[in-house]
C-alpha cells in the first residue's frame, strides 16, 4: 500500500504542503516580529518624546513659581498604555514626579540622545523594551523619561499570530489532502486501467478500456491504444506472414518432391520429360533461394546487420537490366511495357542493391497492373540526385494504404510474403534515399526511387 502511486502521490503533496506551509509561518513570524517590534518602539519614542516635554515644563514652573507642578503618571500610564520612568538628577524637580525611578545606570542619557534599550525594573521579574527620551531643561539635560512595555507583550501578540497560522495550516491540510486525494484518485485510477490493460496486452488481449482523462493521462491514453493496435495488427500481420511463408515454402517444395519422385521411379522415361522435370525443379528452387532471401534480407535490414558496397554503377544499363528482366511477362501478358531513359548518370552505390529495389518495384506494378495494361519505367538525374520512376495503371492504392503498403508481411488481398516493398524502402534508406508514391485509386500509382550520387555508409 505504501509503494503505491495512490499512496505516495497525496502523500508528497501533503508533505509539500506542510513544508511549504512551515516556511511560510516562519517567514510570516519573522516579519511580525519586526513589524510589531518596530511599531512599539515608534510609539514608545512618540510617548517618551511628549511626555519629556510635559515634564521638562512641569520642572521649569516649579523653579518659576517654587511649587512643585505634579501630573498624575496613573493617568498618563492609563492614558499611553506604557509603564513610565524616569532616570536623572532629582534636583530638576523641586517635588516628587510620581514617577518611578531607575537606578543612574540602567541607561545612558547624560549625552541628551534618545535610547533603545531592554531592561528589567528593580524589584520586577519580567524584562521591558524601552524608550528614554532626555529631560532637558534651560538647555541642560537632567535625566531621561522612559517609556517601557513588557516584552511578554509582544510574546502574547505572536502566541495569537501562532494560533491563528496553525488553524489556518490546519484547514490548509485538510483542503490539500482532500485536493490529494481527489488528483490521485483522478491520475492513478486511469494508469491502474493501463496497468491491467498492459497484463490483458501480455495475455494476448488487446482491448484496451475506455479511459475518459484529459491532458498527459488521456495522451498517454491513446498512444497506449494505439500501441496495442499496432501490436494487434503486428500479431495479425506475423501469423499471417507465417501461413504465408508456409504456403509459399510447401508450393514449390511440392513441386520438386513430385518431379523428384517422377524422376526416381522412372516415370518420365524420355529425355524431354527428365529435361522439363529438371527445369521446373531449378525454378521452384530458384523460387525457394528467391523467399528465404527475401526473409533474411529484411532481418539484416531491422537490425542494421548488412553491407552496401561502394562502386560505380551505370544507371542507364542497370535500368535495362530490370526492364529485360520483365519483359517476357509484359509480352505474355499484352501488357504496355515501355522504358524512358532522360539521362544515363553513374552513382556510387551497391549496383545489386539498386536493381533487387528496382526489380522489386517492378514486381509489385506487374503484380497489380491487369492484363494489358501498361507499365512505364523511367530514369531521370537532376540536382546530384537520380530518379527511378515504376508507373503502373492498377487499381491505385487509398491514402489510408499508402504508408502501411511498406510495412512488412502487409499485403493488400492477403497473398504474397508483403516483403517487395518493405526490402525496397529500407535499402533506398540505406542508400541515402528515399521512395516517394503518388497514387489515386482507380488510376493507378507512381512509386519513385531517389538516390544521391554520393555514397553513404548503410551497414555494418
């Protein structure tokens, strides 16, 4: 439970929450500090500047009238709010001043500045901050009044902003929680779908749950189930490839063992039927080398394990070669087979290479184009790059078809290994280039084979 994501992920935001909420009443407590603190030192230099000079009359009428002048510090503490003393020379007043006195070392005021200062009271046992503003009479200074408050004062006043923090926090932790827990709720419910998708994946099931989530979940969503479509299609596409295979191995396997058993027991007695068992044997053999290259091909090609030679390879006769190639089965066929060579470049590659794309290219137009119908086979150079063109009039090829017709064992009526056209595009990879198909359905389809002159390094 607690390595869970439904766990952990309130669990952080908690702690986040907490962490940040800490910081912040740290934070908050030192600026109220120093606010409260510098507001009562302002007031208390506002009461002792006033209050000195209430006093510093007070002891000029006495020495001008010889009776002392008395004001009531009661009213004045009750007044201010502040505890009031006074710390000097008693002569200045010819009387009393009510107030309470400090010992002539508790502050120094005999250079006339105002002070600063903590202090504790004799026969007190709690500690004031405090103000003394210097008395000054005739010009000379006499003592200092001073203007005092408890410390614990400003202890009381951040207890209550403490208090106030931490029920504030405290229903903080209760919203962050139940925002935590809602999130979580919201993002692992749909990977927990994911997750038993994922098992459902591995047991050969591929129906992926709806998920209805917004944002990176509900992208991750659908890229999931895209995957498994793919690997659904990948799944469909192995075993059809397999029965493919199957199909494609057992025909001409079956073919030599009966011209093999034909000739082993002596039931083609003359030299012309040994002579045409023997040829039909060589081409479902070549059939057979033709297949298993095919598959061996495209396993070097996914993992990069091949090698392209570099020679210099005369486009315009290998072009030949592939038109010749085909020709017999365009004239058995009726079919409209013609050949457009604009340019006769030399390139840099692996001549074997370029011809089995080729060649496949051709294979695949001859395949889809009807009996006497036209292919067209075209060879053009411009900007240090070569262009192989194979144009047929088949049925076309849909938009939706365009970019799964390379993929491997995908074939479009279920026949055939699915491999032409796969083999075609990663070798013209490896060479640098590229295939580029133009098709619109019912009118046919132009794949076209683009190389650059240079060579390129295309394997291991």
């Amino acid at each position: 439970m607690f390595r869970s994501l439904r766990f952990r992920l309130p669990a952080f935001f908690l702690a986040g929450a907490v962490l940040a909420g800490l910081i912040s009443t740290l934070i908050a407590l030192g600026l109220f500090q120093d606010y409260t603190e510098d507001r009562l030192v302002a007031e208390l230099r506002r009461e002792a500047r006033g209050l000195s000079s209430l006093y510093a009359e007070q002891a000029i009428r006495a020495q001008d009238t010889d009776r002392p002048y008395y004001v009531s510090p009661s009213r004045l503490e009750e007044a201010s709010g502040s505890t009031l003393f006074y710390v000097g020379l008693r002569i200045v007043f010819p009387g009393t001043t009510g107030l309470q006195t400090l010992p002539l070392d508790t502050v120094a005021w005999k250079d006339g500045k105002p002070k600063v200062f903590e202090f504790t009271p004799p026969d007190a046992n709690r500690e004031y901050l405090a103000v003394a503003h210097p008395v000054r009479v005739d010009g000379r200074v006499y003592g200092a009044l001073v203007a005092a408050k408890p410390k614990a004062e400003l202890r009381e006043r951040w207890t209550t902003l403490i208090e106030r923090l931490t029920l504030a926090g405290f229903f903080g932790i209760v919203v962050a929680g139940a925002l935590a827990w809602y999130l979580s709720r919201r993002i692992t419910e749909p990977v927990q779908k994911l997750s038993q998708a994922a098992d459902n994946i591995a047991g050969g099931l591929y129906e992926v749950p709806q998920i209805n989530a917004s944002g990176e979940i509900g992208q991750l969503a659908e890229r999931f189930r895209e995957m498994a479509a793919r690997l659904q299609e990948a799944e469909e596409l192995e075993r059809n490839f397999l029965m493919t295979v199957s199909h494609e191995l057992r025909t001409p396997l079956t073919a030599i063992r009966g011209h093999v058993e034909a000739l082993r027991e002596g039931v083609a007695q003359d030299e012309e039927s040994r002579q045409e068992s023997l040829d039909v044997i060589a081409h479902e053999a070549v059939r057979l080398e033709r297949l298993v290259g095919d598959v061996l091909d495209l396993a070097k090609l996914d993992t990069r394990r091949f090698t392209l030679l570099h020679e210099e390879v005369d486009m315009g006769r290998l072009l030949e070669q592939a038109y010749n190639a085909f020709a017999e089965e365009a004239r058995r066929r009726d079919i409209d087979y013609r050949q457009d060579i604009s340019a006769r470049p030399v390139i840099v590659a692996d001549g074997d290479r370029v011809l089995q794309i080729i060649s496949n290219l051709l294979s695949n137009a001859f395949r889809w184009t009807p009996d006497g119908g036209r292919v067209e086979l075209q060879l053009g150079a411009e900007n240090g790059s070569v262009s192989v063109a194979v144009e047929d009039t088949g049925p076309g090829i849909t938009p939706e078809e365009q970019e799964r017709i390379f993929r491997p064992f995908w074939t479009r009526d279920g026949t055939g290994t699915g491999l032409g056209l796969a083999i075609a595009r990663e070798l013209a990879v490896a060479h640098g280039g590229r295939i580029r198909l133009k098709s619109v359905p019912g009118e046919g389809a132009r794949f076209e084979l683009v190389l650059p002159v240079s060579p390129r390094d295309g394997g291991d």
